[in-house]
C-alpha cells in the first residue's frame, strides 16, 4: 500500500505541490507534511486575522501579532486538542485586554468555529 501522496492547490497556488504521508501523520515528519500542519497553519493565520481584526476594532491596532497552532493527532481517534500561542505588540493595551481579545478571536474566528469537535482548543496569550 502507497503511504505518500502529493497534495496541490486548485486555488490561489500560493503553495504546494505538497507531500503528505501517514508517517509525517503519526510518526516524524521527514520533510513532508501532513492535513493537521495544514490544519494548524490555516488555525493560526485565521486567529492572527481575528485577533488584529478585534484590536483595531477597539481603536488599539497591534504593531505584531505572532501566532504558532500545534495539532495532535492521535490514530484511531482522530484530532484531540489544538494548541494556540500567541505574542503580541499593542500599544495602549494591558496584558488583561489583550487575553481577552485574544479569548474573543478565539471563539469568532471561523476556522476554530469549524474546529468545534475537537475536544480541547487552548490558548496561550501574553503580550511580548
């Protein structure tokens, strides 16, 4: 049975052709990629958005935003927990409004509102 595939876009090709296999799934990635890094990488540029979104919104813009999302796997049951981090720069913001604006991202942004299932999303927020 072949383990890797190769995954392209159809849409913006702003990546890929991309190599995904069970390996890089369930064992150590080995250059290649798999749908839960996709899955991170789309999680935390769409809290990043809704996060600079909900911040200039209330009149404090962010000078940066930096966003990491760690997926676990686990075979046999699926997606178990995501893992948001987040840094940020804003002036005029104190680390309690940031967490909250942070919590807020977190619970509008679309992806994690398509992410619902999963039994745990955290989040860790602080000001840089």
């Amino acid at each position: 049975m072949a383990t890797d595939r190769t995954m392209s876009t159809t849409c913006s090709g702003a990546f890929g052709p991309l190599e995904v296999s069970w390996a890089s799934r369930a064992e150590a990635p080995n250059g290649k990629t798999s749908p839960e890094e996709l899955i991170a990488a789309a999680h935390s540029a769409c809290f990043s958005m809704a996060l600079a979104h909900g911040l200039a919104q209330a009149g404090t813009p962010a000078e940066q935003i930096d966003t990491s999302a760690t997926v676990t796997f686990v075979p046999g049951t699926g997606i178990t927990k995501v893992a948001l981090t987040v840094r940020g720069r804003v002036p005029g913001v104190d680390e309690e409004a940031f967490v909250a604006a942070a919590e807020a991202a977190k619970a509008g942004c679309p992806v994690s509102k398509a992410l619902a299932g999963v039994p745990e999303i955290t989040l860790d927020a602080a000001l840089a």
